[in-house]
C-alpha cells in the first residue's frame, strides 16, 4: 500500500480534488436550480445531461488521446471543466445548464480515461489491486468532502461555483507536474450489449439498472433532498450518508462475493436495497431515519456494481473480459442517462419520495431478476470463480479493464497455487 502512495500519491491527490469539485457541482446544480423555481422535470433533464456527456467521452477520449497524446488531453478538458464551473452562475437558466452538464460530464470522462490510464502504467501486477482500492476510496472520500463545502458559503451567490472551478483547476497542478512517462494507450475493441446480454444476462441487466440507480442518487439526491425540506447543512449530510455507507460496505459484500454465489448475493443485497427505501419513503421527514435510509441504499446499491462485474467475468474467457469492459460502461451508461429523467418524473408524480419509489422498484427489480437467472443456469462453484475487484459506477472502460488484469491475475496466481501443489 504504501508503494503505491509513494509511486501515485499526486496522481491520487488531484484525482480527490477533481472529485471534491464534481461533487460539489453536482449538488450544488440541485441545491440552486431548486431556489431558482427550475421544475423537477427540468432538473432532472439538466442531471441527466451530465450521464449523455460522460458515456459519449468514454467511447470519444480514447481516440483523442490516441491523435494528440494524455497531456493535451488533459489539459483542455481541464479548461473546458472549469471555464463550464464559473459560467453555471452566470447562466441561470436551464436550456444552458443542460450543454454545461453534458460537457462537464464529457470533459471529466475524458479526463478520468486519461488519469487512470496514468494509474494502471504505474501499477505492477502485484500491487494492482491496490492501486484501484485507493483509487476508489479517493474518489469516495472526494465526493463526501465536498458535501461539507457546501455550508461554507450562501449557496445563491458564486462563492461555491468559484471554490468548485478553482478545485478543478489546481487539481491538474500535481498531475501534470509529476507525471514523466507517458504510458503507452491501447483499448479493445468494445464488446456489444447484445454480446455481453447473451454471455451473462444478470450482468448486463444489473449494470445497466445500477447505471440508472447511481445517477439517481448522484444527480437527484440533492434535489430530494432540497425538496423534501431539508436544510443545506442536513442535505450535505445526506448526501455523504451516500456516499459513506457505499465505502464502508464496498468491500464486506466483496469479501462475502468471493465465498458464495454472487446471483444469490446480488439477490441478498439488491433486497436489502429495497427495505432502505421502503425505510426513507416512510420516514415521515424524519432526519435520523433519513439518513439511516440513505446509508442502506448507498451502502447496497454502489458495492453492487464491482459484484455484477466480478459475476459477468464468471462467464467469460480472460481474452474476453477487457473487451466486456467496454460494453459494461456502455450498458451502465444507458442506464444512467435515464436515471435522473425518470426520477424527476416520479418526484412528480409521487412528491419528493418519489425518489425512493423510483429506487426501490429498479432494486426489486435486480432482486426478481437475479432469483429467476438463478433457474436458468447451473451456478459457477465458488473454486472456480473469480476474485471481486473494487469498481465505482463513475469508472471509464480503462477503469473496469484494471478490475478485470486483477481479476485475471488472480486466477492465474491460483492455477500457478493449484500446480505447485
């Protein structure tokens, strides 16, 4: 561990500051379209626009690293992010902040692309998993952070959208400074959906439900929040409950994934995603249960997503998987670009816990799903199948590729076990 801080350090402290800035906007966007009268339908438009930018620069970066090098890269998007940061104030208005939403997400997926392709380069394949452990915790730990900004100033002036742009910008500073080598960028080609639907149904349904999940929560709770009367001090608490309860599960329920089958614990968790919601929509505003709910939800709902990995790797040959990555991202992607749509349209209809409804039927849905895939095909033994790998919902393809050299390296370090004895 501490090799890997000492060879990525300023790699992963301007991966949390990016991740402190998009944070902050993301609920910062909800807090003040809600103050400015925008309609739920509006917002949720102008969230999910952030889901259309970043799936289009997941599959548009690679190339554009591959013509004009990371650097460059890196470093325009990096300007567009903050120059998109410092106009949202100014542009009051959603029609603008729906284009400000899609290049943001463009520009951050680029940027991501870049970043942990740098971070997979200065991995071995000893410390790999390591590597993407951290790399996950930052970004947890960034976006929980920048939750707490939000009650460093009035959230009507532009206070916060400068704090957020000057975030983003620094954050470039240690990257760019200490990074050397520029690593070698190769993708495969990505696998189709339909590809991936038929080598594992439950994955491919489950990453595209948890897509439409996550953006839920990412681009929707502050809006639920605000609504549902909360003050910002309390909305910022929320929020991280989110985010906190993702981070303290995310690697008991990866633990437990390695020791049984991952269709009945996808099926056990996805359930228990369901009984947090039933808990927020009938917590009557109450802000302690609140926040319990939204501990479960988070806590069940992001950890799910590394599991639907670790279970479509299951079914695939390791010359497949980084292929299956490609594919994974878009499924989840698609999902993710309806997500805040749909909830605003169960805010709407069923008022603020609307929210809950919308999550609660997308998590029983996974949970049906996964006890009918469960009578369609013989289980893999829990010998034979892989080792779970930590994965967020906001991994580019180079991310989920990383997941799957560990998952990959770890079988072979077992078969190499296996003959030595």
């Amino acid at each position: 561990m501490f090799e890997v801080l000492k060879n990525s350090w300023a790699l992963l402290l301007g991966m949390g500051l990016l991740m402190v800035g998009n944070g902050l906007q993301g609920s910062l966007l909800g807090v003040v379209g809600t103050e400015n009268e925008f309609s739920t339908f509006s917002l949720s438009i102008i969230m999910s626009g952030y889901f259309v930018g970043f799936l289009g620069g997941s599959r548009m970066a690679p190339e554009m690293i591959r013509r004009v090098g990371h650097v460059r890269v890196f470093a325009a998007l990096a300007s567009f992010i903050s120059a998109v940061l410092i106009l949202y104030p100014t542009l009051t208005d959603p029609i603008a902040w729906t284009i400000g939403r899609v290049i943001i997400g463009f520009c951050f997926s680029g940027v991501y692309v870049t970043a942990e392709s740098w971070l997979n380069n200065a991995s071995s394949n000893e410390n790999r998993g390591k590597s993407l452990s951290l790399y996950l915790i930052v970004q947890m730990v960034g976006i929980v952070s920048a939750q707490g900004i939000l009650n460093l100033a009035d959230t009507g002036g532009y206070t916060l959208f400068v704090i957020s742009s000057v975030l983003v910008s620094i954050s470039f500073a240690p990257i760019l400074l200490s990074i050397s080598p520029t690593p070698a960028f190769e993708t495969a080609k990505a696998m189709s959906v339909k590809e991936l639907f038929n080598r594992s149904p439950l994955g491919c349904v489950s990453v595209a439900l948890l897509g439409a999940i996550f953006a839920a929560q990412f681009g929707m709770g502050a809006v639920y929040a605000t609504q549902a009367g909360m003050s910002v001090g309390e909305l910022s608490i929320f929020v991280s409950a989110l985010y906190i309860g993702a981070m303290v599960l995310q690697y008991p329920i990866g633990w437990i994934s390695d020791r049984m089958d991952r269709r009945q614990l996808i099926a056990i968790v996805a359930g228990l995603g369901v009984i947090g919601t039933v808990i927020g929509f009938f917590a009557g505003g109450r802000f302690e249960i609140l926040l319990v709910a939204a501990f479960i939800i988070g806590g069940m709902s992001n950890p799910l997503y590394g599991l639907a990995i670790a279970h479509t790797n299951d079914f695939l040959d390791a010359e497949d998987m980084a292929a299956a990555s490609g594919g994974l991202v878009f499924a989840n992607g698609l999902g993710a670009i309806a997500g805040p749509v749909v909830t605003g349209w169960a805010m709407q209809v069923f008022g603020p816990e609307g929210f809950y409804v919308y999550i609660g039927v997308l998590m029983t849905a996974l949970t049906a799903y996964a006890a009918y895939r469960m009578t369609q095909r013989p289980t893999v033994s829990v010998e034979e199948s892989g080792t779970w790998a930590p994965v967020l919902q906001s991994a580019t393809p180079v991310a989920v590729e990383v997941a799957q050299e560990v998952f990959i390296e770890a079988q072979e370090e077992a078969a190499e076990d296996e003959n030595a004895t």
